[in-house]
C-alpha cells in the first residue's frame, strides 16, 4: 500500500512543506473527493478521489466546467495521501508546487460501476457521482487516446447532462475555500506552523 505514495514522497522535503507525509489511510464510509485551488507558478485546481487508501489526482489547468459541451483537460498526477484532502495552506517557493493551496471542494463521490471503478481509474474511463457543495451530479473522467494522450496523462473531466449541468462554466465567482471561508489572499497570509 506504502508503494502508491512512493512518488509523492520522493518529490517533497517534509522539513520544509507542511504537507502532510504520505502514509495510506483507511476508508471511512463513503469515499471522500477534494478539489484545490491551488495559486502555483501556474494557477490550476487539482482534483482528488479517494481510492483504496489514497488519493489518484489530476491536475485541471483550467478547472472543472458545469457546461457538459466543455472538455477539460485533467493531467494524471502522483497519488496523494487521503490526509491531503485537508490540506489548506502554502507550500514554501523552493519547495515542490509552492504557492498557495485552498480547498475549493469537497465532499463524498461513487462510482456508477463500484466493481469497475478500480479498472477504470487505472485504464482510464469512470463515470462518478459528485455530492460536493459546488460540484454536484454526475461526471466522467476519460483518458485520451494517440499523440493527444500525452503518454496516458492526458485525461479529460467532463459534466454529464443532468439537473445539476449549467451552460455557464465561469468559476470565477467562487473565491473562497468551501472549509475555512477564506481567499486565497488570507490563506496566504496565515502565519507558519509547525517546522
Ligand atoms: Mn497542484
């Protein structure tokens, strides 16, 4: 189990970041997602579902859409720990991902296919359910093919028709961490802890 977090390990300098270390976890009722905000070099969100102990994560440069026409790139990333899904704070400048990380969603997910969901995360087509407070409903999450696919990075994260679709994907009117309340101006400004 200790093996999934090896990458995410390698990259960071836990004496410096307050991220936490990478060690699996256990499931605790329903599987658990988290979607940051993070204010990186490049401003992008990552998004993370809670898969046998860990986190598989993609980066989304552009962030999820509520508009089911908007195909959104989600770069397949290291698993992260499930204790990531309450990190909210700043990753020193030096430090791998510096810049500042605020939980913009979270709440619990379900696959549609439970016995399938552990076969399509790894080949890379899941169709999900979000119960989040801003994402919500069902969406799908699909590798793509040929020179696109970008040696089987490349996935897209895409909204389902349902209730909860909405023609307007702006994002920008959801500026606070759904956690704590605050900007990422505040979260910035927190004072350090810890090390
Ligand atoms: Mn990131």
């Amino acid at each position: 189990m200790g093996d999934k977090l090896n990458d995410y390990n390698k990259k960071r300098d836990f004496r410096k970041t307050k991220e936490p270390q990478g060690k699996s976890g256990k499931r605790d009722g329903k599987l658990r997602f988290v979607v940051h905000h993070h204010a990186a070099q490049n401003d992008h969100f990552d998004f993370r579902l809670e898969w046998e102990g860990v986190m598989p994560s993609w980066v989304i440069p552009k962030g999820p859409s509520f508009d089911p026409g908007d195909k959104r790139l989600a770069i397949k990333v290291e698993d992260h720990p499930l204790d990531y899904r309450n990190f909210e704070g700043t990753i020193p400048e030096d430090e791998y991902g510096g810049g500042t990380v605020m939980i913009w969603d979270e709440g619990t997910w379900q696959p549609q296919d439970d016995a399938a969901a552990g076969s399509g995360i790894k080949e890379g087509e899941l169709k999900f359910t979000l119960e989040g407070e801003r994402l919500t409903g069902k969406w799908v999450l699909i590798k793509m093919h040929g020179k696109a696919s970008n040696g089987g990075k490349n996935w897209l994260l895409i909204k389902e028709k349902d209730k909860h679709a909405k023609a307007d994907a702006d994002l920008s009117g959801y500026r606070t961490s759904v956690r704590t309340g605050r900007t990422m101006k505040e979260i910035s400004e927190e004072s350090p802890k810890g090390s």
